[in-house]
C-alpha cells in the first residue's frame, strides 16, 4: 500500500483513526458470541452493539466529511436527536454478521484515510457551510468517538487497554 501524506494538522488524527479502526476491525473478527452478548456501559448496549455502532457512525462521518471536501452543505441532522438515530442504525444492521461489520469498519477506515489525505493546512481552522463549528473540531470530535466505544467494550470484557492493543 502506498504511503499516505497528510497535512501537520490531519496526521496525528489520522493515525488515531487508523489505531481505533484496526481494534475494532481485530475485535469484531475474533470475539466469541458470549463476548458480542455481553452488555456494555451504554444503556441496554452489548458490544455487538457498540462495534455495529462505530461501523454506523463512521459512514455518518464519511459523507459529512465528502460534504465538507465537495463543498456542499453538511447535512446537520447526524448531529441531531442522536438517540433515535443510533437506534435506526442499529436496527438496520441487526442481521449483519460480525465479519460484515469487520469488513464495513475497514472500508471506512480505507475512505476515510483517503479524504483526510485532501485536507490542507489551509482547512484546519475552517468553517464549512452549514456546520457550526470549524473542521479541526469536527475531527477532534470524530477522534475521540471509536476510543469510548473500545473502552466500554474493553471494560464489558473485563480488558485493559494494554491488553487490547497487544491482541
């Protein structure tokens, strides 16, 4: 695979994106049907539900961010009544295997390294049209999004962040 650049500002993020995704991508592959099942932190969530979720929220972020790179209006509403839309995407995603899930976190983590590779130092403090916030919080925002959901994973399973990232 060739080598991706990206501008000072995007990097580090970059990398947080690509550290998360590979976990979730490992966890979703390798854990057992009594692991999926066990609940998590989230109100009535198990973690089937919270790597379902990532894989959910990742395409929300990818078409906000390809809205952001076009140059369109970000479509705010993946902001609002965050609830009722987590439970939409959950329940379209039910009868998703876990290897299906696996598969939609990497063809996430693949795209989304790709748009960040079109960001320039000139996007960092820019505010898109219709988004009510600059786009260097837009992905600080998204950063630390999968890590909470690894951790109430990784604390419904009884592991340590350390023990996480050697699996």
């Amino acid at each position: 695979m060739a080598t991706r650049q990206f501008a000072a500002w995007v990097g580090p993020f970059a990398e947080r994106y690509r550290e998360s995704g590979a976990e979730a991508v490992r966890l979703a592959r390798s854990l057992s049907d009594d692991e999926l099942k066990k609940p998590t932190g989230n109100t009535s969530w198990f973690v089937r539900d919270e790597l379902v979720h990532m894989a959910a929220s990742g395409g929300d972020f990818l078409t906000t961010l390809g809205s952001v790179l076009r140059g369109d209006n970000v479509d705010t509403s993946v902001f609002a009544d965050i609830d009722a839309r987590n439970a939409r995407n959950l329940e379209a995603r039910r009868d998703r295997s876990m290897d299906e899930v696996a598969s939609e976190l990497e063809n996430n983590d693949t795209a989304l390294q790709n748009l960040l590779t079109q960001l320039t130092l000139e996007d960092e403090a820019r505010k898109p049209a219709g988004m009510p916030f600059p786009l260097n919080q837009l992905l600080n925002g998204y950063a630390q999004h999968d890590p909470y959901h690894l951790g109430q994973i990784r604390d419904a399973l009884g592991r340590r962040a350390e023990e996480a990232a050697a699996s």
